[in-house]
C-alpha cells in the first residue's frame, strides 16, 4: 500500500513539474514576442530581423529543456513533503525570471546588446550614472513592462485550471532528459555560428540564460593567469609580428627601441619661430564614419568639420582601440594596451608607462584638459593627472546658467552642454594665456545619450530642413536620419561648437604655428552596420589641420589611434630641439600616409563589455569565431577558412596575454627616475630585522607572535583581522606614482580557511589583492608558499605628507604564519 502510494506522490509530481515548466515555457514565448515588439518599435530593428528573434524559440525549448531534467529530483522530493510550498515556490521563481527577462528587454533597447559582464567594468556610482542618463521612462516604456505583465498573469491564473497526465507529462521529462544530455548548454545558449553576425544572435539568444553564464563564467576566470612559460611563448610570437621593432627585455614583452620614421614632415611646414608647434586635440564623442547607418552617406549633419578633412590631412579609415570611450585617451596619448578592463581598470592600478603627455612636459609644453562631464568617469582623472597634465577642467554650478543647469537634472544629463564648455574654456584660456608651447585636449559631449541640449529643437528643425533640400534616394537612410532627429541634431549642434572653438584659437596670435588633431571617440552605437560590428563601430576620422600643412592630402590607409603617439613624437624630434625616451611600449606604428587603401595594421579591440575577442590582421578581421575578408572601405564577407582562422586566434591570444600580464603586474617598462622610500628585508631569525614587531608593539597592534626555534616568522591567528607586514610610510616628497616591489613566504594552518589579502592603503586610496602565485594559482594549499608582486598606486599632487599602510586583511579568520618579508618602494618623480 505504502509503495503504491509512493507511486501516486511520484507521478503526481511529475505531472506537476512538467505543467509548471510547461508555463514557464509559454511565458518565455511571451516574453519574446514582446521583446520582438520592443525591438521592433523601440530601435526600428528590420521586418526580416522578426523572424531572427522568432528563431530563439530553440535556445528557450534548450533552456526549458535542462531546467526540466535538472530540477526533476529536487522538485519530486520537495513536492512529496511539502506540495503546495513547492508549487508556490515554483511560482515565485517563474515570476522572478520573467520580471528578470523584463528588465534584460529594457536593457537591451537601451543598449542593443544582452547584459553580461559590463556590470564589472564600473563602480556602482558610475552604473547608477549610466542607467540614470540611458533609461528614460516614457509610454513606451511603460507599455513595453506593463502589457507583457499583465499578459502573464493572466496566462498564469488560465493555468492553474490546465492538468498534464502522466503520459505527456512522461514524455515531456524523457525529452528534456534526453536533449539536456545531448546538449551541453552553456555552449549552445553562447553558439554564435548559428547566426550571421554576432547581432543577430543577440537578439535570438535567451537573454537570462546568455546573461547569466557570461557573468558566472566571468566571475569563474576574474583571477586565472597565464603561467610564465605561456607569456614568454606569447611574447615570443608576439614579437615576431613586428620585424620592424627591436624588442630588448624579455621580462616587459612590449618595451622596445623607440626608432620611429617621421612620416608627418613631408607634409608640414616649420613653424615661423622654430619652436616646437603647439597642438590641439578635439575628441568628438560618438564621431564615427557613416553616422547615418548606410555605406555611402548623401547628407552630413558635421559640415565644419568636413570642411577641415579638404584643408588638412585626412584619414577615412581610422581605428578606435574601443567601442567605448575609456579606450580613447590610453590609446591617443599612451599607445598602450588593454589590460583586463582596459589600461586605466577599476581593480588595478595603472601601471609604469610612457606617453605623448610625459614626453611633451619634459620637453616644456604646458597641458590642459577640458570636458563637460564627470572626470573622474572611466577614471580619466587618474590618467592625466599621471600624465602630468596641468589643468583639468572641472564644471561648476556658478558657471552654468540656472535654466541649462534645471536641464541638467531634469534629463539625468552627463555634463554641460558643447556650447557651455567652449564658452568656459575660451574664458579660462583669456585668463591664462601661455607663453610656452601647450597641449590643449577637447572632449566634446552632446552627442551623447540622452541627446538633449539646451537648444535641441531649433536643431532638429535645421535636420528636417537639410534632409527635406536634400534628395536622399536611399530609403534606410534617410529612415535613420528621421526616425532619430535627436542624435543628429546633436551633432549639428557640436560641429557649430567645435567652429565657434577654431574661430577663438584664429584670433591667437600663436595660430599659425599651431597644429590640430581631430577624432572622434567611437562610432555612433545607435546605428551600426550589420557585419563586423566592432570593426564598423571603432571606425572614425582622423584629421590634422593647421595652418602648417603644406598640402591637403587624403589617405585611405587603415591607421589606429594607436599610431598617433609615435607618429608625432617622431616628427617633433626629427624636426626640432624635442626629446624622447631612448625606448617605449608603443603598440602602434607610425600613421601610414598611402594614398590608396591598403591596410597593414594588426590590432585587437576591446568591447564595451571589455572583451577583445575581434582581431584585423592586413585583410582578415576575426570576430567571435567568423574570419571575414576585408576590401576597401571595410567591406566585409565572411569566408571559410579554418587554417587562417587559427593562426589569426592564435595571435589575438598572444596580445591577450601580453595585455593582461603587462598591465597587471607593471610590467610595460622598466622602472626610471625614481627615488627608494624603504627597502627592507624581514628575517625574524635576526634580532635587528624585528622593526616591523617594534612598530607593532609601539603601535599597540601587537597581534601576532614570533613563532619556531630554528626558523622564526609571524604567526597569526584566527582572532587577528589586520596583520602588518612594515611599519607605516610618511612620503617625504611630491612623486607622480609609488612604485611597490613586495614579496614574502605565507602558509595557511586550515586551508579550509581562504588566505588574507594583500591591502596597500594612502589617506583615502584603498588596493586589495589576492595571494596567488605569479602564473594565477591558489596560494591556499597549507605548504609554505611564495607570494612576490608588483604593483604602482598613481598618487597624483599633494602626496608630500600622506602616510601608507601595508598590511594583511584576515577577514576569513584564518590561522597563517608568513616570513622572508621583502619591500622595495620607490616613488616616480
């Protein structure tokens, strides 16, 4: 009787497994059609992509499908006990996981791409930053959330009446059984190949499941390293690929003889005083080529600016190292490369290097830096204040007018308007004329979301009045341009800016011996091309104009923002008294001047969600597992070659790698110019090594306790939270970086226990670091084991004074002995 029972209880909770998970598949199917609405009319996808969309039924049938077999034994023991909290605990999840798939449709309007681990890319100040000025809350909005909502509850309450039997029930969990062991699923929801290009997947894909794996897999590999013997393999080949470059230190895989052509003094005159020139760059926020989403555009919304590419030299087919504007300032000034989150990370410091800026302070220029938003986004402040950059521009309150500042808040805005910050740099540079050569930068900002400023809709009417004189036959583009007046008003309005700025600096008298720079960030996101997506999205112009320019040229050569720096470091050292650095870690090369279009750049570039998985190498552009050929004009057509495609992965690794190890562990170039702070080894075996337990005693934090007989070291134990490994620094002078060598022997008594972290901390500055050994692996293991690392904290000015602190966090309470304490700190002056 009792296993007749049993029987009835199983079978019953099969049943009931099969009919909750049957409705959560109906609700995904809702979920997709409205997402298909959303897309459709919310970022006017093509009718053709509706049925792309439709096609990622498969990938919610796989999903369904594990979640089936996976939850089956879990669910019939929970049901047996407590059947209705199982059942009501099941309608709890499926009710979060459609609000969850709700919310990822909002993201991706917003974004054009499925969430993934972008998320750790930021500080939580800067998400909430990015979420307030990208989401606006309108009907759409609102219908696009509350329509698929109520659709489901409705389908939810219908489905209380549904019963399965137990033979579909059956063959519902024998198919799911079977397809979950057919299929492994965390790579199918990431299998790409189905599709075209990589945003067609996108919009296919099952948005929780793809979010979800990308941010567990993430988490999965945030501290794997590659072991020495991979990165010196890795530098080797890496090196390979630039014949040209005379590579000298196997320990910094990019530093290398600093032996560039100057391939700009052909085209520029000297200037009338013989001083080195003085230089401007505008960064345009969003200026990419083809802004209108078509390949042969018939209307530009930037005119000034085009009339500059006929009066300067003009490159058509320039690189950006990024989707995103973190990427631009590295890449512009510091030819370097990317680290895991970019050069400048949230979780590392910035590491040793060289750049534009650096050289041209030591060789007399004076900088300054203006931008209408939040320097310290994407922390560009602490790149140019480790740049040595003079004056940075900060907007403040009195400067806006009460009216643009209500503006401000009302629309989540990043900063001031174009106009407000030409206005406020005009005034400062009046006030603070320069008697020596300068370096001004720009950023520009209106075209950025939420694409509103002060005066938008006389702009957008001058939009509509362009596109109706103008006779654009191409129905997309001229779709583009209406369905978006906001974005392109945007840029009418900034290239006016950027006229009403060149027509200051002419008043200058220094105008003639002046050279400037102009670029855009990043190609426009909104609207992007079908293939190679990154490739079309890092793809803007690059011009020099001045009145220096002996003849305008137009160059249909691929070049990179990465080829800025070494192109001009080389002609202002082979054309006047300027010096550089004997040896660099450029990753560029100079600018390639050819007429025609030929392209022999080799270069990978970094997602927005920090990704570097695109590769261009000559003709050939690898993306996401596709090789693509490459004509003119970044025409593209995917191809079938294995062979080709191996190798070409097999050098985007390589770069990876060097990335990643360079930037990490400070490793660009060899340390220079430095002054030593402490240098100290700890042998508790030695009386007179015993500072760090004088500190501690005086300090009353005497937490540990000398331990052994024939090899004496720290030992702490479970009550001990902060364990110092020297006593606390005073910085005695002003130095741009600190530079810290650290080493030392650690065993961990419980291994059950994680390790302490590494915490280094400057009067406000806060680094924690992991104890893993040099190739990536757990140090945790209960044998004596050797940590040794590397690491620079960008100290910025008004560093004399401040006090350091070096110490262990055992926040895991573990029970460790640590020794052989080994500290060199050095400053950077």
């Amino acid at each position: 009787m009792e296993t007749k029972e049993l029987a009835l209880k199983i079978k019953e909770s099969i049943c009931q497994w099969a009919r909750l998970n049957i409705l959560l598949l109906a609700c995904m199917i809702l979920i997709r059609i409205a997402f298909l609405a959303a897309t459709y009319f919310r970022i006017d996808i093509e009718t053709s992509k509706c049925a792309i969309i439709l096609s990622g039924c498969i990938f919610d049938l796989i999903t369904i499908s594990h979640i089936i077999a996976y939850g089956l034994v879990p669910f019939i023991i929970l049901h047996h006990f407590l059947p209705k909290t199982s059942r009501v605990i099941c309608m709890i999840l499926i009710s979060i996981y459609c609000i969850f798939s709700l919310l990822l449709t909002e993201y991706f309007c917003n974004t054009t791409m499925p969430l993934d681990h972008v998320v750790f890319a930021y500080s939580p100040e800067e998400i909430q930053g990015i979420i307030k000025t990208s989401v606006s809350i309108g009907v759409p909005t609102i219908a696009c959330f509350v329509i698929p909502a109520i659709a489901i509850t409705i389908l939810m309450f219908v489905w209380k009446k549904v019963k399965f039997n137990i033979i579909i029930s059956g063959a519902i969990i024998i198919a799911s059984v079977a397809t979950a062991i057919a299929i492994n699923y965390t790579k199918t929801i990431e299998y790409e190949k189905l599709y075209s290009n990589h945003k067609d997947f996108c919009l296919a894909t099952n948005q929780p499941s793809y979010s979800i794996i990308k941010i567990a897999t993430h988490i999965n590999d945030f501290q794997s390293e590659s072991s020495l013997e991979t990165i010196k393999t890795a530098s080797a080949e890496y090196q390979n690929l630039f014949p040209d470059k005379e590579f000298v230190n196997d320990g910094y895989p990019l530093y290398h003889k600093n032996k560039y052509n100057d391939v700009l003094g052909n085209f520029i005159s000297k200037t009338s005083d013989g001083n080195p020139p003085n230089f401007v760059f505008i960064i345009v926020e969003s200026l990419g080529q083809r802004l209108t989403g078509v390949q042969n555009e018939s209307i530009s919304f930037t005119p000034f600016i085009d009339s500059l590419k006929h009066e300067g030299l003009y490159w058509n087919n320039c690189l950006a190292a990024s989707e995103r504007t973190f990427g631009v300032l590295p890449a512009i000034f510091a030819s370097a490369p990317y680290g895991q989150y970019g050069f400048v990370q949230i979780w590392d410091p910035m590491p040793n290097h060289n750049s534009l800026l650096k050289d041209m302070t030591a060789n007399g220029y004076q900088s300054s830096y203006f931008y209408g938003g939040v320097h310290e986004f994407d922390r560009y402040d602490i790149f140019l204040k480790t740049n040595n950059v003079e004056y940075i521009y900060v907007p403040k309150i009195d400067d806006i007018d009460s009216s643009i500042y209500k503006t401000l808040n009302d629309y989540h805005r990043w900063g001031i308007d174009d106009k407000n910050l030409v206005e406020n740099a005009i005034k400062y540079k009046k006030n603070n004329p320069s008697t020596q050569p300068y370096i001004d930068i720009y950023m520009t900002l209106s075209t950025h979301e939420p694409f509103i400023f002060d005066d938008i809709e006389t702009y957008k009417a001058k939009v509509k009045e362009m596109v109706g004189k103008q006779n654009i036959s191409n129905k997309e583009e001229k779709n583009n341009i209406l369905n978006n007046l906001d974005i392109f008003a945007c840029f009418a309005y900034t290239d006016d800016c950027i006229k009403e700025l060149m027509d200051y600096y002419k008043t200058l008298p220094e105008y003639e011996n002046t050279i400037f720079v102009i670029t855009g960030d990043h190609r426009m996101g909104m609207l992007t091309l079908p293939l190679g997506v990154t490739l079309s999205a890092c793809n803007v112009p690059l011009i020099i104009y001045s009145p220096l320019i002996k003849t305008p040229r137009e160059m249909k050569a691929v070049v990179a923002h990465e080829d800025i720096t070494p192109s001009l470091n080389a002609y202002l050292s082979h054309n006047y008294e300027y010096t550089t650095s004997d040896y660099c870690h450029w990753i560029g090369n100079e600018l390639d001047t050819a007429k025609e279009y030929r392209c022999n750049k080799k270069i990978a570039f970094m997602k927005n969600n920090r990704d570097v998985v695109d590769y261009l190498n000559g003709d050939y552009y690898i993306s996401r597992g596709k090789i693509l050929s490459v004509g003119k004009d970044f025409d593209l057509s995917i191809i079938t070659d294995d062979d080709k495609y191996s190798t070409y992965a097999e050098q985007l690794n390589n770069f990876n790698i060097i990335s990643q190890y360079t930037v990490k562990h400070n490793r660009l170039k060899p340390l220079e110019n430095i002054e030593v702070l402490y240098e100290h080894f700890f042998d508790f075996d030695m009386v007179a090594d015993n500072t760090l337990i004088e500190h501690m005693i005086t300090n009353n934090i005497f937490i540990g306790y000398i331990s052994g007989d024939e090899n004496k070291h720290i030992h702490i134990d479970g009550n001990v939270e902060f364990a110092p490994i020297c006593p606390t620094l005073t910085i005695n002078n002003e130095y741009r970086a600190i530079n810290n060598d650290i080493e030392f022997d650690i065993k961990n008594n419980d291994t059950k226990l994680e390790l302490p972290e590494l915490v280094i901390s400057m009067d406000g500055y806060y680094m924690s670091i992991q104890l893993v050994s040099e190739n990536g692996e757990s140090l945790n293991t209960g044998n004596t084991e050797h940590f040794r690392t590397r690491l620079t904290i960008p100290a910025g000015k008004n560093n004399k004074g401040k006090t350091i602190k070096y110490y262990l966090f055992n926040k895991h309470k573990a029970s460790v002995d640590y020794d052989n304490i080994s500290l060199k700190i050095t400053g950077e002056k």
